[in-house]
C-alpha cells in the first residue's frame, strides 16, 4: 500500500502539465518521451472521436459508416440523425432553395473513407471533440502511403502498388519513433538550452506544411502526394530544437472559407446556417468541451486550441486571418501569443486564406509556455525571417532583443501592476439597448477588469467612452478616444470610408451625406443633401469645429471589400508545393485551381460554387467598380495602427485590455448573432486589420446563455435570425471567456508583465470537466 501511495506521488501527471513541469519529470526519471506520447495517444482514442450529428429531412438513421483511422482505430460515425423541423420552424412553408441536408458520403481523398456532408449539430455530452484529424502515427499519418505503404524500413520491402514517393516518406520516424529517439540520444539529461523544447508535443493546423503528415488546409483533396516535400519554416524551427511533431489540427477548411469572389457558379442547394462549422471536408467538426453542442469557437483554428484544452497536446500552432486564434482560445479558456504581423511567418509554406492579415498564433495552457515557444520559434542567424513570407520584412526593432518568456513570469501579488495605465477598450463590450445575448459576458469582464486589474493588481484604468456604454464613475475617462482619433485620422489617411453604402445601398454616415452637397459616392449614385464640400467637411471634422457622424467608430469603419489574394495565394502555394517535389525527383500534378477544384469535394455546395468562382478569377487589381480590395487593407492597416497609438500616446497608456467577444459560443447548425452576419463583433476586426501584438488570458465563465433562434421569413425563402429572451442554464463551470491585451510593436515586454501578472492573480482556467484524466 505504502509503495501505491510512494509510486502515485512521483508519477508525472501529464493533465495540465507545463513545459518546465515536463522538463523536471523527465531529469527526475519520473516519465520518458515515449511514455508521453503513448499517453497522449491513450487520450485521443477515448476523446478524438465524431461529435456531431446530421440534420436530415426526416430525422431517420444512416448506415454505418467508415472513417479515416485516427490513433489506431477507425473513427465511428453516429447512426442517429435529428430531424431539421426541430430547429428550423415552419418547415412545411420554406419555399427558397433547396435545403443542403446532411448526408453521409465518401471522401473525394480516399473513396474507402466517409465524412459527414451538408448541414450538421452538435450533440449534447459527447464525449468526444474532434480536435484531431490527423497524427503523427505509422500507416495513418498519409492517405497516400496509408497501411503497409508506410512499414518502417526494418520490417521489409513495401508492397507490391505503393507509390514510389512512400519509400522516401516511410524514413521519416512517426511521432512514437522519434520519441525512443529522444530517450535513447539524451535519457534523463536532454540539453535544454540548445533544444528548449525538447518531448513538448504540438499540433499544428492543418494549414501548416508539415513533411511527415497530411497537409491539405483540411481541404478534401485527392494530392498525389498528400504531404508536402519540406516542412513550414516554424515547424521545422520547433523540430530542430526537440519538439515532438505530433498531429494535425481541425480547422475550418481553407482557414474559415475565404468567401465568394461572384461569378457565374452557384450553389445548388444551401445551408440555413454554418454557425459553429469549424469544419473541414476531410477531418469534421469540431466542438466545445465545456458543452459539446455548441462551437469550438468562433475562429477556424479551432482544433488548435481545442487539443490543448482537453489535454491532447501541451501546446499548438494556430493561424488566424480574422479571429481565428483568438476565438480559439476565448472558447476553449487557454493562453494565446498571437504576434505582429509579420513577426512570425506563415505564407511561406502554408495554405492562407488572406495574406495581408494572416499571423501565426501559439496556443498553450499558460502565458510563460507560449512565451517559451516564441523564443524556440526564433533562429539563431536569422531571427524570426522567412524568405518566403515577404511580410516577415518587419523592422528589426519590432522584435524584443532579450528572451520574451522573461517578461512573463509576474506574480499575481496586490499591487503588482501599481504605475500602470492600462486603457479599457469599451467598444468591444457594447451591444444594442434590449438585447440580452451579450449581457452574462459583458457584465462579467466588466467586473473582472474593475476589480482584478484595478482593484487587486492596483493599475489605473482609462475607459473609452462611447454612446452604447454607461461610463464607470470610478474609472478615468480618456481625453482622446477612439472616435477622436478616428476624426482625425481618416480624412487624411482613409477618407474612402466617409463614402461608403450600406447594405441597401443607402449612405452609411448619413449625417454626413446630409451635410454634404450632391456627390457622387459610386457610378450610378448620388448622396447629399447639404451645402459643404466633402473636402470641407473632413477638415472641420478634424479640427473637432463639427462632430464626427454619431455611428462612427471603430465599430462600423472596419468593413472590407473581398481581395483577390486568395486567389493569387493558393495558386502560389500549389505551384511552390509542385516545384519542391520536382526538385526531389517525384510528381505532383495537383498544381492549380483547375486540377483542385476537379479533384476536390466540400461539405457545402456553396463552397464548391466558390471555388469555381475562384478559378476563374483572372485580374489581381481592385475591383474595376471602384471598390478596394488590396489597397483598403493596407490604408486600414495604417489606419488603425495609428489610432491606437494616438490613443495611447495622449493618454499615457502602458497597455489596452479588451473583450474578445460578448457572445457565448453558439450552439451548432443554429443561427448566427442576429444584429450581424456572423458571430464576430466589427470591433473585434481590430487586432487583425492592424496587425498587432495580441495576447489573450481566460478570464472566467459565465452560467447561462440567451441563445438566438431560427425564424422563417415572412416570404418564406429564407431562415433568419431572431433574438430570445430564454436563458439557457450551462453545467459547471459554464463557458469561458477571455481578456485580450495588446501593446505597440516592440512593446510586447509590457503587456506579457500585465497579461502574466493577471493570470497569476486571477488563475481563471478551469479544465474541462468531462475531459479529465482517463484509467492508467
């Protein structure tokens, strides 16, 4: 008995483990590389199964289905279906397109394998998330040298059939191998300084290339070769220093579907609703652990931060075009580091989505983790450059000089943060007066900045002022806020966005239009009502003589026409992808969006339509009708950049803390945020549209929901969203949510004190309940 209770207090836990707790266990001789992976395998078989259910026309059971084989067993796909007139009401009156049922059906990769297609749920206490498509483990890693095409070169030749290019990918050790490599090369004694991340086991979303896995963007798409011949630049970076390259991540496909350029494709049948569909045509979809109906996020790097979560992996890569790291993360109560853009690369070697906002996040359990692999991402001769990234030509005084996981490492004691300004961004926590939806979340970070980051950590905070937000009595207010300066800025930098339509092609500052004398906003329109000149106008709007339109701010500025680099980017990377296997001797002839789109299948016909659409984009220029694509990001960009600085600058800023999002995460397959199209606040655009350093802490959880319903039309062509005032009660712990902070370039010394101070004070995260440690 006394050596059960001896052994049981020496074992290394691997839940919730950090990166410098891994280190200490394996010089204590208390674990070995392998035992780890083979306990992070032992995890994904119990939790890395389908969680989602179809929404079919009647609700009736599918056959039994094959799935792909993920950590040595196939994965099982769930016969029951839900019948949509349970979520969709009126269904017996809906007369627009046809509906995209959900069905099941063979993948366009691997005939053999099946995926869920068409509109889906999720289902409540699961069991399982989905976070994984793909490990890092023989005859599994690849569909193209599955099976006994990936036999290790000791136990023979392959077999007759397999693909000349599975002799080269069979050398390459899967994620057991290279962990015996580790033990056998270094034992107990592992040179930590020259391989700061030695046995850390990663995930990487599937964007990211990496030699020994699959790599498709989790597209469905029949390769050649369905890996790619060198690893992305921060792969290859993590592996030299002794990270374990073990699995690929769910994400939304082609980093959350990279809209519809217009064209002569449609779709044949549509979806009510892709709320919570961080899903791709190959992996599935993936869920939230805190409940599994609902979204993993509201961000297409989901399975990233979802398998550090639930303990499947200790740290992940994201990629993140507009929240797709931060939403991961806000949902899933985890750390983030989602650096300027571009201090760390990711189009040199990955499948974007729009390469001017593309980052690469890093998602772990704690902000000194994160901080850790941002330091190991760094080479030693040339920094954080990637030849391929042309964006990564940021001034070298952007980057810290010194260790960043230095700065993140303050206690949470009271007072740490006296001396601070930090500036509390309340744009982000307005809503429209009667809604409800936001309420639990806003009410909740409210009180936790106040008493946390003011109160015990003893900051001073300066609050924004905004119409929708009654200002906090206790709290200065800023002399120059965000409309200020906005007012200031745009005629000089973006006056385009004075000029700009609504969606029924209406003014969208109309007091501004009012002012005005008729001006012609696009060909074919006239707005204007009033006597000034534009030009007159944007001066006395400046020089503060008259006041900026009451709705501008940077709520409604950060709207954005779609650009053609999604276009330009995935005919790079194919044809960078093709050109590095020719270069080793081996075919690749899935090399442009013809040869993609005629050997690919999606989930939703509405993607399929816009892939075409795609394909036949042949002009890399702004739109010829006079709305921006490439130009209006860069002139936003500078825009935004520069408001936040003359906000800090005249206030005297430290730091800005904000809320990532009001909203819960939705529940799957139902509808978005009703006052929007997606469940993304326009202020949450910010970080993204700037570019600059984020970083994200778990903030707490919230106890109910009030979530938005189905309604049909009153034609009867369409499922819109409507408001509920019904609170919806969630199990313990609730759902998370999260704080982000964000600082200047080259300031990110002071927000990873303030963030890591606030984690150590705070100690928000809260593990999910039904994803605990499973039976030795």
């Amino acid at each position: 008995m006394l050596d059960h209770i001896k052994d049981h207090e020496t074992a290394f836990r691997l839940e919730e483990a950090t990166i410098s707790e891994l280190h200490e266990a394996i010089r204590a001789g208390k674990t070995t590389l392998v035992e780890v992976v083979q306990r992070y395998i032992d995890r994904a078989r119990a939790y890395n199964g389908v969680a989602c259910l179809l929404l079919t026309e009647n609700g009736a059971n599918v056959p039994e289905a094959k799935g792909a084989v993920r950590a040595l067993a196939p994965l099982q796909f769930p016969t029951e279906t839900v019948k949509a007139s349970t979520i969709l009401p009126d269904l017996d009156r809906y007369n627009g397109p046809p509906l995209e049922f959900g069905r099941m059906e063979p993948t366009a990769s691997d005939p053999d394998v099946y995926q869920q297609y068409g509109m889906i749920v999720g289902k409540p206490n699961a069991g399982q998330v989905n976070a994984i498509g793909t490990f890092n483990i023989r005859g599994e890693r690849s569909v193209t040298c599955k099976g006994d095409y990936d036999l290790h070169p000791s136990r023979g030749p392959l077999p007759k059939g397999a693909p000349p290019v599975c002799e080269f990918f069979r050398k390459q050790p899967d994620a057991l191998e290279r962990a015996a490599e580790l033990d056998a090369q270094y034992g107990r004694n592992p040179d930590l300084e020259r391989m700061p991340m030695y046995g850390v086991v990663f995930s990487f979303k599937d964007s990211f290339d990496t030699a020994d896995m699959r790599s498709t963007g989790a597209g469905d798409a029949a390769y050649d070769i369905d890996f790619p011949a060198r690893d992305h630049l921060l792969v290859q970076q993590l592996r030299s220093k002794g990270a374990i390259i073990f699995a690929k991540a769910i994400n939304t496909e082609y980093n959350g579907r990279a809209g519809d350029p217009g064209g002569k494709n449609h779709p044949e049948k549509v979806l009510a609703s892709t709320l919570g569909y961080q899903r791709g045509s190959w992996g599935g979809n993936a869920v939230n652990p805190y409940d599994t109906a609902r979204a993993a996020s509201l961000g297409s790097s989901s399975g990233s931060a979802l398998s550090v979560s639930t303990n499947l992996v200790m740290a992940s890569l994201g990629e993140e075009t507009r929240a797709s790291c931060r939403g991961p993360s806000n949902h899933n109560a985890i750390a983030l580091i989602l650096p300027h853009k571009a201090m760390l690369g990711f189009n040199g070697g990955a499948i974007g989505a729009d390469v001017h906002c593309d980052r690469t996040g890093i998602h772990a359990r704690t902000i000194v983790d994160c901080a850790k692999i941002l330091d190991a991402l760094k080479d030693a001769d040339n920094g954080y450059y990637d030849a391929r990234d042309p964006f990564t030509t940021v001034p070298r005084s952007s980057v810290l000089k010194g260790p960043y996981a230095s700065h993140a490492r303050m206690p949470g004691n009271a007072g740490a943060l006296a001396g601070m300004r930090i500036g509390v961004i309340r744009e982000s926590m307005v809503y429209p007066k009667g809604s409800k939806t936001e309420q639990p979340i806003v009410m909740a970070a409210a009180r936790e900045i106040k008493e946390m980051l003011g109160g015990k950590l003893g900051a001073t905070l300066i609050e924004s002022s905004h119409a929708l937000w009654e200002r906090d009595p206790d709290l200065e207010v800023m002399a120059v806020d965000y409309t200020r300066a906005l007012a200031q800025l745009i005629p000089l930098i973006m006056p385009d966005i004075l000029f700009r339509l609504d969606s029924r092609g209406q003014p969208l500052f109309g007091e501004f239009a009012e002012a005005i004398v008729p001006t012609e906003f696009l060909p074919g329109k006239v707005f204007g009502s009033g006597t000034m000149q534009p030009i007159d106008y944007c001066v006395a709007m400046a020089e503060g003589n008259i006041p900026p339109p009451s709705n501008l701010d940077i709520r409604t500025i950060q709207q954005q026409e779609l650009s053609n680099t999604f276009r330009y980017h995935i005919s790079q990377y194919l044809m960078r992808r093709t050109d590095d296997w020719r270069e080793k001797g081996f075919q690749e002839t899935l090399s442009d969006w013809k040869a993609l789109n005629a050997r690919s299948k999606f989930w939703g016909d509405d993607q399929r339509a816009a892939f075409k659409n795609w394909e036949e984009v042949a002009d890399p220029r702004n739109r010829l009708d006079g709305r921006q694509g490439v130009n209006e990001r860069i002139m936003l960009r500078e825009l935004l950049r520069r408001a936040d600085m003359m906000v800090i600058l005249e206030n005297k800023l430290d730091a800005l803390v904000r809320l990532h999002t009001p909203w819960a995460p939705g529940l799957i397959g139902h509808p978005h945020q009703y006052d929007i199209p997606s469940n993304l606040t326009p202020e949450s655009l910010m970080g993204p549209n700037a570019g600059l350093t984020e970083v994200l802490v778990p903030a707490g959880y919230v106890k109910v929901t009030y979530d938005p319903v189905f309604k049909l039309s009153d034609d009867g062509k369409r499922y819109v969203s409507a408001a509920s005032d019904v609170p919806t009660e969630l199990a313990e712990p609730g759902l998370p949510f999260s704080l982000v902070f964000r600082c200047e370039p080259g300031k990110e010394d002071i927000i990873l004190k303030v963030a890591s101070a606030y984690e150590a004070a705070s100690k928000r995260r809260i593990p999910p309940p039904a994803f605990g440690p499973i039976p030795a």
